[in-house]
C-alpha cells in the first residue's frame, strides 16, 4: 500500500472555555474529496457537511482531547500536544507519515513533520482540522445546555465581549480555563 499520510490538527487553543480538540486523520486515496481546505476558511454548514464526507470516506480518523483541567496543569501548547498524541494513537490504522499542523509535533513514534499553514496547503491536515472544528464546536453548543447564559452555542468559549461580559455576571463555569489571564483577572476581582 501507498504512503499512510495522517494529517493532524487541533481546535480550540485560544478560548477560556472547553477542552482542546485535536483530530488526526488519513485519506483514502480510492476516494478523493474536493473542498478541503483550512477550517476557518469554511462556513458552518460546509464543515458539517465535508465531516460527514470525511468521516465516511477516510480510511481512518480519530478525535483526541485535552480537559480543562489538563490545559490548566500543564497549559495549552502541552494540552494542545496531548490532545493531537492522543488523536493518532486512537487512529485503527497506522501512518507512514505523521503532518501536523503548526510549527512543532507532538510525542510519537512515527515519522513526523511539523508543517506552518498545513490546514491551507495539505488535504489531511485540513481535514482534521476540519473533523476538530466540527467536534469541538458541537461540544461547545451542548454546553450551552449545561451552562447556559454564557452564549457558548455561539461564540465556542471564545473571549467575546458577549463572552467576557456573561463571565462578568455570571462568574465562571466548570469548563472555563482558570489559567487563562482573563478568566483569573475575573476570579481577582
């Protein structure tokens, strides 16, 4: 068989709430699928609609996470490294060739580049980066259940004014990042 190529991206470094989500995945080849590209170069429903064609078509793909807690204990970049290690190790199929989005990789025993804009230039990095976004993003409006008044379902624990101005009234949840300079400025006060 050809090159087992995983591409490997995460979600959600820059939010103060929710877990950081990483996805590695490897393309098959047989099955081709146009449009991807960097997640955030997507709207919503295109996302959701190239993951449903990714999932189905990829030969393997597989989400990995970081906690809160764990972002808070060892910070993100760690937690963002975790969450892609965890993503390739729960892949059922093992890569040749492990591309990770960014300018450094995580711990693995594989053969591994770093690649800066892999998301832009690099199908199964975009992906992943795609699989992670979509994952992350439901995760993040199913919080808005368990949370609700923060606006999660639609910033995704971005720090927005409407984010920052729900933590200001409402104080801080569960799955907020108390590391986070804004969130501890708000424990401060």
């Amino acid at each position: 068989m050809s090159d087992l190529i995983a591409g490997v991206d995460e979600v959600g470094r820059g939010p103060l709430a929710g877990a950081v989500v990483a996805a590695a995945v490897i393309l098959d080849p047989n099955y081709p699928i146009a449009g991807l590209t960097d997640s955030k170069k997507l709207t919503e429903k295109q996302r959701e609609k190239l993951a449903i064609e990714i999932r189905e078509k990829s030969l393997s793909w597989a989400l990995g996470r970081a906690e809160v807690e764990e972002i808070d204990k060892i910070n993100i970049l760690w937690a963002s490294m975790l969450a892609m290690k965890r993503a390739v190790e729960s892949l059922d199929v093992a890569p040749t060739l492990v591309q990770v989005d960014g300018n450094r990789c995580p711990d693995l025993n594989y053969p591994m580049e770093a690649i800066v804009k892999g998301d832009l230039k690099i199908q199964q990095i975009s992906a992943a980066s795609i699989i992670a976004k979509v994952a992350r993003d439901q995760e993040m409006k199913d919080m808005e259940d368990r949370y609700p008044g923060y606006g999660f379902a639609r910033h995704k624990g971005y720090p927005t004014k409407q984010h920052q101005a729900a933590l200001l009234e409402l104080g801080v949840s569960p799955i907020h990042r108390l590391s986070f300079k804004p969130v501890q400025r708000l424990i401060r006060n």
